[in-house]
C-alpha cells in the first residue's frame, strides 16, 4: 500500500527530483516505511511514491520500481493473485528479484500491455512509465477502492492519491468548482469525475488513462463494467452455496500479508459475516475493532461484542462523544474535497484505535449495495409497486393527501412528503428523494442570487439518474444498486474508508466487494436478496445464519452515523451557529443565512431530525475556510 504522485510537463521545463519530492511529502501518513523518487532522463517525467509494506518487507520492494531498464511505476493497492500470475510468468521464463506484487504486475504489462488489467484481482490505483513508447498508462481498480487524482493543461500533468500532493505544485489552481459543490449539496458527497476543485478530477472507477507524453495527449476509457443482466436461474440453496464459497474465498486471498491482520467489527451483519470467515481461517485468534456511542439509540458495541465473544477475538472498543468534533479539522484537511458523511469521523477514530495494533484490517463494506441492504430499496420497491396500481397511484398523488400530509408531524412526516412527492417522478428522478439532502427546490431556497447563478441549472443528481437510465433494466431495486454501485459507494463510501484508513496508515480490505463476487451476485435475482418489501439481505443473512448471532441478523439495520440529533440540540449547538451564522459564512455569500438559520433553529425545536443536513452544511463551510481561505492549518 502506498501514497503515488507524479508530474509531466509538456513545456519544454524539467520535473525535478525535488517537486516529486514535495508532493511525496504532503501523503507521507499513507506511506511511511519508504519514499522513493524518478525521474526520466530527459527531465519530462517524475514519479513519486511513499511506502506502507504489507509483503515483502524488504528494500526489494522499494518504489518507484523499475523493470527491464525500460519500465518505472508508482503502485497503490495489494494484487490477491499475484502469486498466482508470478508462478505463470515464471514458467514461461520470467525472473523476478522480490517477492512484492509491483513487480508481477511489470512483468504482466510488460507481456499483455493494458490486457494486463484483466487478469488482475485487487485493489489499486498505479501509474507505470515506458520510456520506450514515451507512454504513461494509468488504471484504478474495478470498483474505486483506491483513489487517482490529476491536473492536466496544456503545460503539465500532475497525478497523486490526494489532492494535497498536487496543491503543492505552484501550477496546479485552488479553485472551488461552483457546480460540484451543487452536487454536494444534493449528495453529500462529489460525484467522480469532478472533486470539488476546477479542473482537478478523479479517475473514475474501472477505467484506464494514457498519457503520449510528447503530445500530452490524454486518453480514458472504461476496461470493466458490471452488469445486473442477465441473470442466473439458480434454486436459492444452489444461491446460497455458491456465494458462501465465493465469500470464504474471497476472505482468505486478503489475509496474505507479512504484518498483522485484523477486522473493523461494526456488529451489523457485513462486518460480523467477515469477521466470522476470517476467525474461521486463522490458526490464532484475531483481533477485532470496533466504535460506539453513550447515545443508546446510535450504539452497536453490544451486538459487536456478541460477535467478539462467539469467535473468541481480542476485541478493543472505542466510544465517541461530543468531544470528538476537536477531530473536525483532521476531517476537513485529510478529506480535501466538500465531504458530508458524518460516519467518516467515528470510521476515523475506529481506524487509529485499530492502527496501534495492526496494519491491515478487513471491513463489511458492500454489503448493502451487493445485496440489498439499505431502507431505500424497500422505498424504491413500493414505489414500483404503487406505480401498477392506477386507482392508487392516482390517490396518493392528488392534493388532498399531500394536504393531509403535510398535517403529519416531525421527521415522519418530511420523510412521507418526500416520498409522497417522487411518486409523481419518473423511476431516474424519483430515487433521488430517497438518496437526496437538499433536493433542487431546497437548494433555490438554500442559496443566495449569487449562490445559485455559480452552481448554475444543471441536475445535481444527473450522476445518479444516468447510471439508473445506463442499468438496462426495469427492475427497480437493480436500478438502485446499480446506481449506487457506481455513485454512493465509490465516492461516498470508499472515499472514506480510504482517506479515514490511510490518515493512520491503515490498509483496509473489503472481501465483499471482490470483484468475482460482485460479478456472481450480479446475476441474482433482486428477489433473492430482497424478499417482498421489507426482507432486505435475505440471501445474505441465509449464508450468514449458523455463523453470525441470531441477535443480528433480526435486528433492523442501523446506519453507521453520528448521533447528530442529540449533539446539535446540545454540546455542540454552540459550534453549530457559531460556524454556520458567523460573519465569514454571511460575507461568503453562497448561502442565505436566514434559510440556514431557520434549519438550525427547526432541529433545535425539536420538530424535524435535520442534524445531517447540518452537518453537511458545517462541513461545507469548513472546506471553504479550508481550501478558499486556507484558515484552517
């Protein structure tokens, strides 16, 4: 696991040692063991690349690594197979000087080229320079566990695992992107391509990029999707059998690594299910992490502990309280794009708790997307429904029971409205009142005259309805899935995990999220993993019964969160208004403070639960202290 960086230019300037140098050392956390520096001999082209070491400890291992005088990469990520292909490769004559797996995958490009992409199972994000063809091939994994950023003009291409090595460079802009931030707003997140920055992106998921360093012509394109269709006729024993095995298999390739393993134990049925897997394969006992809150409604340390104490882990737990928010500028600075999630905080705290004990720890992340775990599934399921029945539909639509429901009090009865609204909206549109925070109508409200002229008209949620009209079918629950596949997780979720893990130095691995097993489960029928409307995980709790506490598998889901609705109607309410309403926010003048305001005071009254929206909108004005004012150090 590594930090990469890199800088070509185009206008005749050389890179010198010392820029990468710079860059490598704004992402030392995410690689501390090693730094290593290239660059071309013509002066075009630097690579960087900070070192964490989970096999081969040795220098062999060191990056940027070079291969037949020919080859230079800067790789991030664990390949699961690398052994595998190295015993391959070795047969047809290939010798190889370590034992990592940066230099199978040279070997690999070296004899298939981007073909190399296909035989690879893992996760990485990895630039590799051919001083030969003068070509710079980028590529991130299928599903976007590990992160790509660059710049690219006319005179330079910059590229880097976070944008903090790029903002080194004196020609990389620090530049809010209006429209992005419209997109936070709806999502909570920045959807890829965009980051939040003008003219800085994300590569996105499952796709490659070449770079013909004399022309800086830059090149994208997709090398794997994955399909919902067609699916398999599979019983639901032949089901449950296959994603067991799919599931052991896909444990034990991630506990290769020559430094301790342990897992992030949430005590929902993911992490338990992984955990369970991963103490069943291993000789000694494992150790396990997990996170909690005094809040009795937010806590899930009692269902964790019932996992610890099945499998006998060395389990460590951690409680956080009001006083964590003193982590709000680790957030801000380690997370550098407008990010909303409040989870992403415990998921830090839970990460360093781990980090003093291990290097690697295996998470549940996946699950609810790859088998139908969120609420909002159910919702999209009705809703399809209520569309079959005319009588109804029409019902529920006319005024009169808008009128009745906007009698119904609290977070209820916005939640009812919500939906009550989308029933009037085409299928791409409609899952956006279940997945939004500030829909368009809010956001005219939200905003200032001068506010909105910057985010301009575009759809916030356009990344979202184009996957679901991308889907190819009519099944609503798959085109939920395949929407947030593609959008939530990759940008919400595994932005998170990556940038909470690597703050600490933290290698996380997510067995669910195997590609093998996405492309089986890809081919199961939506009602295999939910049954009716309310039967979410149905597949999944079948393969985890008998491994994973009863307790947990019949409990509702509870969502990985701050307890926000208490902290802002208490200890933190101070910092609330004190940021939110503060002269900086007002002279900023993206958001009408009367609107943001009268949100503060609606949840401290009690009325309706708005603390993520809060947070959201705490967080944004952070990022801007952050990235515009630079305030916060």
């Amino acid at each position: 696991m590594c930090g990469i960086t890199g800088k070509i230019r185009f206008d005749g300037q050389p890179v010198t040692a010392a820029d990468i140098a710079r860059m490598n050392a704004a992402i030392v956390h995410r690689g501390p063991d090693d730094t290593g520096t290239y660059v071309s001999r013509d002066g075009r082209v630097g690579l960087g690349a900070q070192r964490l070491a989970i096999v081969d400890l040795t220098p062999a291992g060191h990056q940027p690594m070079r291969f037949r005088e020919r080859y230079s990469i800067v790789f991030n990520g664990e390949l699961y197979n690398f052994r595998a292909l190295r015993a391959e490769l070795e047969a047809t004559g290939e010798r190889f000087r370590s034992q990592t797996d940066t230099e199978v995958l040279l070997a690999l490009y070296h004899r298939d080229g981007p073909g190399c992409l296909e035989r690879v199972r893992g996760m990485f994000a990895f630039a590799l320079y051919d001083e030969q063809e003068r070509v710079l091939f980028c590529a991130r994994d299928r599903i976007g566990k590990k992160p790509f950023k660059y710049y690219h003009d006319g005179r330079v291409f910059l590229f880097a695992s976070e944008l903090k090595a790029l903002f080194t460079q004196a020609e990389c802009p620090r530049e809010p992107d209006f429209p992005a931030l419209g997109e936070y707003l709806a999502l909570q997140y920045v959807p890829s391509p965009r980051t939040g920055f003008r003219n800085i992106q994300k590569l996105e998921p499952g796709h490659l990029l070449t770079l013909d360093v004399p022309s800086g012509r830059v090149q994208k394109r997709r090398y794997w999707s994955l399909r919902l269709a067609p699916k398999q006729s599979f019983g639901a024993q032949e089901w449950r059998d296959r994603v067991r095995s799919a599931l052991d298999e896909a444990v034990g390739v991630r506990l290769v690594a020559d430094v301790p393993v342990g897992t992030l134990l949430s005590g929902g049925i993911d992490s338990s299910l992984v955990t369970a897997l991963m103490a069943r394969a291993s000789t000694n006992p494992i150790r396990t992490f997990s996170v909690g809150f005094p809040e009795f409604s937010h806590d899930e340390l009692p269902y964790a502990r019932l996992v610890a104490e099945r499998y006998g882990t060395v389990h460590t737990e951690c409680v956080v309280e009001p006083g964590a928010v003193r982590e709000l500028t680790t957030l801000v600075r380690q997370f550098e794009e407008p990010f909303g999630d409040s989870s992403a905080l415990p998921t830090l705290l839970v990460c360093r708790s781990a980090r003093s004990h291990v290097t690697v720890a295996l998470t549940g992340d996946g699950g609810d997307e790859n088998f139908g775990g969120y609420p909002r599934y159910s919702v999209q399921k009705l809703a399809s429904a209520i569309d079959r029945v005319q009588l109804l539909r029409t019902l529920l639509t006319s005024a009169g029971v808008h009128a009745l429901a906007r009698r119904v009090p609290q977070t209820a009865g916005f939640r009812l409205r919500r939906f009550l609204q989308s029933l009037s909206a085409p299928s791409p549109e409609r899952y956006a009142a279940y997945i939004g925070y500030f829909l368009r109508d809010e956001q005219r409200h939200l905003l200032t005259p001068d506010g909105a002229r910057a985010v301009g008209t575009g759809d916030p949620f356009a990344a979202v309805a184009e996957r679901i009209r991308a889907s190819g079918t009519d099944d609503p629950v798959d085109q939920a899935l395949e929407a947030d596949l593609h959008t939530y997780l990759p940008d919400d979720l595994l932005v998170k995990m990556d940038l909470a893990s690597m703050a600490v130095s933290l290698e996380v691995r997510s067995p669910l999220l195997d590609h093998h097993l996405l492309e089986l489960t890809a081919t199961m029928p939506s009602a295999l993993k939910i049954r009716g409307i309310t039967g979410r995980k149905a597949l999944l709790k079948n393969v985890a019964r008998g491994l994973v506490p009863d307790e947990i598998l019949s409990r509702p889901k509870q969502g990985f969160s701050l307890p926000l609705d208490w902290w802002f109607r208490g200890a933190l309410q101070p910092l609330l208004r004190e940021t939110l309403l503060s002269e900086r926010a007002r002279r900023r003048g993206f958001l009408h403070q009367a609107a943001v305001k009268a949100l503060v005071d609606q949840h401290v009254s009690g009325g309706v639960n708005r603390g993520k929206f809060l947070w959201l909108l705490l967080m944004l004005e952070l990022w801007f202290q952050h990235a515009v004012d630079r305030r916060i150090s």
